[in-house]
C-alpha cells in the first residue's frame, strides 16, 4: 500500500515537472505539496529522492527542492532517447519476424482508431505497445537497458503532448513510416524514421511546454 502510495506520488510530481506547472528554477514547499496531494511527508520525501536521481530536482540545503528539469535537459533527453530508438529499429528492420510484423500492423490501425476517437490513454498504451514490440524484435537487450533511463522522460512528455489533437495525427503518421520501413525490412529507412519520429516530437514538447514558462 505504501509504495503504491509513493509510487503515486512520485509520478503526479514527475507530470508536473515536465509539463511545466513546476517550473524550472521554482522552490518546492514539501508541506504545502503534501497538503495538496492529501499525503504525508514520508512518501513525499521518497518521491523527492527519486526525482533528484532522475535529475528533476535538486536538494538545496537550508533552502529547500529547487526544480532544475528545463528546456535544455528535456532536449537532451530526446536526443538520447533518438539516438538508442534508431538503432533499436535499425537493428529490428534485419531481425523481425513476420509475427511482429503482424502484431505491429494489429497496433497500428488500432492507434489509427484511437487516433480518430480522441481517445488519450488508449493511444497512451498502444504507443507504448508498439515501441516494446520493436524492441523486442531487435534482439538488443544491452540498448534496451541504456534505452530505460530515458523512458522516464519519454512516458510522461507522451502523455502532455497527445492532448492535442494535431500532435496525434502526425505522431501516428510518424509511427506508420517506422512500420512500412520495417515492412520493408529496411535499415537505413527504420532507423531515419524512428530518429526523425523522436527528435520531432521531443523538440515540440520543449517547445509547447517551455513557452508557457515564460508567459
């Protein structure tokens, strides 16, 4: 119950880091944050420490939580992000199986679907879904452990930026050019697709949630 609890905690303040409603630079007041997430400070604190090994924040003492999480370290993030992602889908072009093939086909027009329905956290979960399954195609167990410290950036970026509704029809674009190039069981096309498909939406998510920081 407990590490449910400070599980919850940890990802509500994670979300409010990278969507910009912590802001860059801002001191955290842990009782008032507590209050306002109807929690006690002992799972609030835990969340805190795992955000500074995250990188989010950072412990100042006699002073308090200062956010450090901005522009600059998002980009990076999804440069490295792009940077494992496309030779995860390089290595999955020469690799997958026809059954792969299939499930990512399956995924495809069911993102189409929840695409077209607005429907948010399905889309959440299916792009999750279809990155997994290209992982597992490439066989790449030793980028897939590098890739995982990344994905805490990339799962909560997902779900600020598929709120709207222009940036799920060119994600899913994005996402039916990385399955025709693994279709085609071409390399080079794969890797192009999937780094291009990262760094696009990793610099609109700066872009989108960093503007609003200097309003």
């Amino acid at each position: 119950m407990l590490k449910g609890l400070r599980d919850h905690v940890h990802e509500q303040l994670r979300q409010a880091i990278i969507s910009g409603q912590l802001p860059t630079g801002s001191l955290l007041n842990e009782r008032q944050a507590a209050a306002q997430l109807g929690v006690s400070t002992t799972p609030l604190k835990e969340a805190l420490r795992r955000l500074e090994l995250e990188g989010l924040v950072r412990t100042e003492p006699r002073r308090g939580i200062r956010i450090t999480f901005d522009a600059a370290q998002a980009e990076e993030m999804a440069l490295a992000r792009a940077a494992l992602e496309s030779m995860i889908a390089r290595q999955a072009a020469t690799r997958i199986t026809d059954e792969a093939i299939a499930e990512l086909r399956t995924v495809g027009e069911a993102m189409r679907q929840a695409t077209a329905a607005g429907a948010v956290r399905r889309l959440i979960t299916l792009n999750e879904t279809f990155h997994e399954t290209i992982h597992a195609a490439s066989g790449c167990r030793y980028l897939q452990r590098l890739l995982a410290g990344q994905l805490v950036y990339d799962k909560a970026a997902r779900r600020f930026l598929l709120g709207d509704q222009e940036e799920r029809e060119r994600a899913l674009g994005e996402h039916l050019s990385i399955l025709a190039a693994l279709e085609a069981r071409d390399p080079d096309a794969a890797e192009r697709a999937m780094r291009d498909h990262i760094v696009r939406s990793g610099r609109q998510h700066v872009q989108t949630a960093f503007a609003r920081r200097k309003e």
